[in-house]
C-alpha cells in the first residue's frame, strides 16, 4: 500500500512541479526507510526520547503536501 502511494506521489511530481519537488520524496521516503531500521534493530543509544523525535517529525512532515509550482 505504501509503495504504491510513493508511486503515485512520484508520478504526480513528474507533471508541472518544482525541479526540487523529487528530490524532497526522495528524501522523506529515505529517512522513513532509515527510522524503520532504528525501529527494527533498536541500537543501545536509540532510546525513546529520540525515538519521539524521530516519530513526530515524520508524522509532521507526511501531514504537509508535497512541494507544488507557485500558485497565485
């Protein structure tokens, strides 16, 4: 379901929207692959204060719509 979003989202980028617009999805989708590493594998020093962090930062950025060109 996930991947098919991403995909979804990505084809959207590619129609009329800022050259940056790709480069940000591919970068929400990296640091979402890397905390579901932290969550998996857990290293000693990933403890939960930074665990909430990481969490409300993901969450905050999903809730924004992706970069669009200018509008009026």
């Amino acid at each position: 379901m996930a991947l098919m979003k991403a995909q979804k989202d990505r084809a959207l980028l590619m129609r009329g929207t800022q050259p940056w617009a790709a480069e940000v999805l591919q970068l929400r989708e990296a640091l979402k692959m890397l905390f579901n590493l932290l969550e998996d594998y857990a290293p000693p020093w990933y403890g939960e204060e930074i665990h909430d962090k990481a969490e409300t930062a993901l969450m905050k950025r999903n809730r924004e719509p992706l970069p669009t060109a200018a509008r009026d």
